[in-house]
C-alpha cells in the first residue's frame, strides 16, 4: 500500500502548435516534489480556440521521501 500523502502536478504548455514549455512527465514531478512512491497518476487538458493554446497537465499522489520508514533489526 502506498500512502497518498503528497499531491504535485506539471503542465506542459503549447502554443499554436510551435512553442511548447513545461513539463508533465510523472517522473520528473515526482523527483522534483520529492515524491518517493507513486500512488494515482491523472492527466487533465485544457485545450483553448482550437489549438491556438493547449495545457496538458499530469498529476501524482503518492508518499513523500522518508515515509514511513523504520529500521528494522533482523532476527
């Protein structure tokens, strides 16, 4: 089970079809909000006058670095 404690979205925006910046890719969301495990993803778009603006975002849950953790002594 993975806990979803931490809730991070990116967007990747594109304009007219030429210019794009952003990004949306889950890995990249997940190591730059410090995400260590990955619960949900989802994606939403947002797609304006008929292309002349798009966004494309991706959105992740899942548990923090450090979550949970306990040392554990073997037997």
């Amino acid at each position: 089970d993975v806990a979803m404690e931490v809730e991070a979205m990116g967007c990747q925006h594109q304009i007219l079809g030429l210019i794009a910046f952003g990004d949306a890719g889950a890995g990249e969301i997940a190591l730059d909000n410090r995400i260590e495990r990955i619960a949900i993803i989802d994606h939403q778009a947002v797609n304006l006058w008929s292309g002349i603006y798009t966004r494309y975002c991706t959105i992740i849950v899942g548990e923090p670095r450090g979550y949970g953790n306990t040392t554990e002594v073997p037997l």
